[in-house]
C-alpha cells in the first residue's frame, strides 16, 4: 500500500515535490493545499482529479494522508537580492 502525502504550498518548490513523488509508486498524492487560487489551479492541471485540491489545510485532512509534505517560502523571500 502507498504512502498517502499531503503538499501543503503549491508554488514551484510544492509542484516539484508533487512530480518527484509522482514517479515512485510507493508515494500517493492525495491532496494539494495552498491559499493562492492560482496556484492550486496549476496543481490541478498535473494530478489527478481523485487529488483533493483545497485552499484549507484543514478541509484537506479529509483526504486521511499518512504524511503533510511543507514547502514554504518566507513571505518576503523574494525581495532579497543577491
């Protein structure tokens, strides 16, 4: 039985995260979380209709995942220069 995981941030690190666990079947997506409505509708585009899909952690529970997978940027993050 597959390991069900929870992606909460759906940006481009949470997307990354998604693909690599879609290419071992030990891992299922069940759900994908983000409170940016852009974001997750990118994310719907690449899993699967079963993938519970939700701007709520919490509403995403429903989905019974083993383990939450974080991908968090700092909100501020990407006004650092380098």
């Amino acid at each position: 039985m597959a390991i069900r995981v929870m992606v909460m941030g759906i940006g481009a690190m949470g997307l990354g995260i998604v693909e690599i666990l879609r290419k071992f079947p030990e891992f299922e997506v069940v759900a994908v979380v983000d409170k940016d409505p852009n974001a997750l509708n990118k994310a719907r585009k690449i899993v699967s209709k079963e993938v519970f899909a939700t701007l709520k952690a919490e509403e995403a529970l429903h989905a019974r995942p083993d383990v939450i997978a974080v991908s968090y940027t700092h909100l501020r993050a990407h006004e650092t220069k380098a």
